[in-house]
C-alpha cells in the first residue's frame, strides 16, 4: 500500500509528517508549487507519475480547483485506487467529484476535516462518506488515523462540515468586526468582559484572540469554504445571508497581508492581529 497526496500545502505537510512517525514509507506528493518534502515523502514531476506511484490518493488541493483535479486526475486511475478528496467543498461539489473517480473503476471516499490540521497532523478528526469508507478506516488503522464512518451516502459528511461552518467562521467574522470597532475607542476588552456577563462560562477576550488569530494565517481558505457554504444553501432554497457576509468579511481580512505578517504561526492575541491591519493600512 502506497499513499499519495495531490496538493502538498500545510494540511497535507502535516498528515505526511504524523503518517511517517507512525511508520508509513513510500509516500508520494505533486503540488504545482514547487514545495519542501519532510522525510519519507518524494515529490513527483506530474500528476500521472503520482498516481503511478499511488494506491491510496488524498487530494488536498483549494476548494476552487477540486473538481478540476479530480477530472485532471481521471485519465490515469485505475480501479487500484482509492481517492479521497478532504477538501472544504459543498455536497454538490463531492458528488461531481466522486462521479469523476468512480466513472474511472476507482474507489471515492468524501472526508470532512473537522479540525484545524496543525494542531492534530495525521489524527485530525474526519468524517468519511462513500462505500469504500470502511476499506479506508480499515487499511489506515496502523497509522492511528482519527476516522469516523458516517455512512455511504456521498455529499452527507460535507454537508455537515459546511453547516457547522456557518457557526464557526461565522464567530471569526463577528468577532473581527466587533473588535476592529471597538479598538478604535479602546474598549475591545471591555467590550468582550461585558459579553462574559452575559454568557459566562466562556473565555471570550481568549475565544476573540483564538478565532481573530486561526483567520490570520487561514483566511483565504475560510473564506472560500464560507462560498461553498453559501451555494449549499442556495441548493436548498435558502439565502445565505449570514454565510455570504461572513465570506466578504474573511476575504478582506486576507487582502490585509496577515498571512504575509504572521506565516503559518497564528498570533496569540487579537490586538497583534489589530496591530497588523493598522500597520498595513498605512502602507
């Protein structure tokens, strides 16, 4: 059993390094980027000559180009492969996406991550859908791989990730604006001890820094997740006004150079990430 990745930015950097210190070799990776490899992963010159070298194929690529990969990738599967795609993409889009793979005699496996990846590697939580789903959990059992089985409908473990999106990215968003107001009367923390008040039991000044500082360094991402939410909705006949919104607000937190400003450590505090955006608006 060989294991590949298609896409090899953080989320897949980090799986391969957990499945290595479990033992896995062999591993294969393509990206169009050119990318470092950690050990126990070569990089391959083209998508074909992963999927020579691939038994099982996680693609890891951005929400936008999915379905492309997916159909880039087709000419050269063969029913040897098992592909399972962990993308934040809508059920709509996992269902064109597995129509692709099992149209070629592969097998297709839908995986929501639950969790951010960095802070889990290879035991991030994910929710497997598809009838190969319980050939997965069984062949990645050795490498302590976090796995749940939710069932053999396709589009059914996405929907869930997108639906529970809507109420954490919808906290990042609303709490960026919240205290982007706030700051510029110097009443954030008050602001954010009054809410405790209210809803006690929780940490919120902690919360705002958690969520404000994950939207730093991933917000691009979200933001494209938060998309797909909001064409999930419009499947079902519902306007995605929160979800829509909460897209527009994560997309320009990424046109103010966070990433570029804090890489892939997210700042402990909301107010560095104030900071940032003030610095980059007088630029």
């Amino acid at each position: 059993m060989k294991i590949g990745f298609i896409g090899f930015g953080e989320a897949a950097t980090c799986i391969a390094e957990g499945l290595a210190s479990e033992g896995a070799t062999g591993m294969t990776a393509f990206d169009i980027r050119e990318r470092p490899a950690p050990n126990g992963v070569a990089m391959a010159v083209s998508l074909q000559g992963l999927l020579a070298e691939a038994d099982i194929v996680f693609a890891a690529v951005t929400s936008a180009v999915a379905l492309n990969v997916a159909r880039e990738a087709a000419p050269y599967l063969t029913p040897q492969h098992l592909y399972v795609d962990i993308n934040s993409i809508s059920p709509q889009t996992k269902i064109a996406v597995g129509k692709v793979i099992t149209d070629t005699g592969a097998r297709f496996v839908e995986a929501a991550v639950m969790a951010g990846v960095p802070g889990y590697g290879h035991k991030v939580p994910m929710l497997l859908g598809g009838q190969a789903a319980p050939a997965l959990i069984e062949l990645m059992k050795p490498f302590g791989m976090a796995l749940e089985d939710f069932g053999p409908e396709i589009g059914r473990a996405a929907a869930f990730k997108m639906f529970r999106s809507i109420m954490v990215k919808g906290m990042e968003a609303l709490f960026q604006e919240c205290v982007l107001g706030a700051d510029r009367y110097g009443v954030a923390d008050r602001v954010l001890d009054s809410i405790a008040d209210g809803y006690p039991g929780i940490d919120w000044n902690k919360l705002a820094s958690h969520l404000i500082g994950r939207t730093a360094i991933h917000g691009e991402r979200r933001a494209h997740e938060m998309e797909e939410v909001a064409e999930t909705l419009k499947a079902l006949g519902i306007e995605p006004m929160m979800s829509a919104a909460t897209a527009k607000r994560l997309h320009w937190a990424t046109d103010q150079g966070l990433k570029e400003k804090f890489g892939d450590t997210a700042p402990e505090s909301f107010h560095e990430v104030l900071k940032a955006i003030a610095e980059h608006e007088k630029k």
